[in-house]
C-alpha cells in the first residue's frame, strides 16, 4: 500500500473492512442496550412495591406501563434508528400505537384471559417488571455476533499491517482513515434513511 494514495482494489478493501466493523458495533451496541434495558425493567419491581406502600394498586400499576414504555423509548433513541423503526413497527401492529402497550389495553387482554378484575393490577405490575426472555436471549446472541465481527475487523487489519511490505505507519493510518470514513458513513446513512421514513411514511 502506498502511503499518499491507495488503489480501487484496496480502497474496496478498506470499505469492506469498514462495513464488518461498522455492523459489528451496532450489534454489539444494540445487544449492550438490551442488556441495560433488562435490568432496568427488573428494577421496576421493587420500585413498585415502594410505592404500593403509599398508593394503590391501579395507580401503581398505571405508572408501571408508562415507566416500561418510557424505557422502551429511552433504550431505542439510544441504537440505531433503522432498528427503532422496525421495533415502532411492531409495536403499532401489537398494540396500536408505536411506544407500546397502555394500562386499558393491558386490563382489557389480562380480562379476555380469565383473570379476575381485582387481580389484573398486579398482574400488570409484576409482568411490567418483566422482560421478553426470548429477546433477552436473541440480543445476547446479537451481541457476541457484533463482538466477534469487531475482532475480525481486528484481526483482519493486525494482519494487514504485519505483512505489509509498505511503511507500516501509513497503512495503519489509512486503516484508521478507513474506520472512521465507515463509522461516519454508515451512521448518516442509517440516519437520513430513518428521517426519510419518518417524513414521508411515519
């Protein structure tokens, strides 16, 4: 590798590189939030019974689900926003509204279940408390995924670096010029496409 100027085959190298690294940070990151997320919603418990101390079980249980979908909205403003999209997406076809589940909407399904009226409250209380281990479990894996295509990356540059015939210093630096020209990239374009779908569908 030359140290001023680079050829199309490597530059496609070095976007290809970029893209491995770029994918694996937002899953590693997206599996992070989740993580995060699962043990602030386990938190909710104990806040809840502090509170039933002084309030009653349909208030608290009222400030649950908000307090849940709250969460819910404070983890996906944190990732990526193609996948905040795809989760609003669920959530309006669930629930009808894209932050998730309300306190009516919750009693009404917990009653076509067969649970008793005076139940229901803390039935949603308990189940705010409580996150979807299946995603919890998928997450996890999208994490590990997102760590082992950072160590690629890694991997891939250490070893392009070592055998370089070139100035090692100037193929590390285009090596960095290339990571940041992805990370940058990559989450502009997530973005602009995000506030495409907002604008002309959302």
């Amino acid at each position: 590798m030359k140290s001023e100027t680079l050829s199309g085959k490597q530059l496609l190298y070095l976007i290809i590189q970029g893209f491995i690294a770029y994918v694996g940070i937002v899953l590693w990151h997206e599996g992070a939030l989740r993580s995060e997320y699962e043990a602030n919603v386990a938190a909710l418990y104990e806040k809840s019974v502090q509170k039933l101390t002084q309030e009653s079980p349909e208030a608290v249980a009222r400030w649950a689900v908000l307090e849940r979908n709250y969460l819910k909205q404070l983890t996906r403003d944190k990732g990526n926003p193609i996948n905040k999209i795809s989760a609003e997406n669920r959530n309006k076809e669930k629930y009808g509204n894209p932050v998730g589940p309300t306190y009516e909407f919750l009693t009404a399904e917990l009653l076509k279940k067969g649970i008793p009226a005076d139940m229901t409250d803390q039935q949603i209380i308990s189940s705010a408390a409580t996150s979807n281990q299946s995603i919890n479990q998928r997450m996890n894996q999208t994490a590990i995924i997102g760590i082992s295509l950072c160590l690629l990356y890694v991997v891939i540059t250490a070893i392009k670096v070592f055998v370089s015939h070139e100035d090692k210093v100037a193929v590390l630096k285009w090596e960095f010029i290339g990571l940041m020209a992805s990370l940058a990239s990559g989450t502009l374009i997530s973005q602009v496409l995000a506030n495409a779908y907002y604008f002309f569908i959302g």
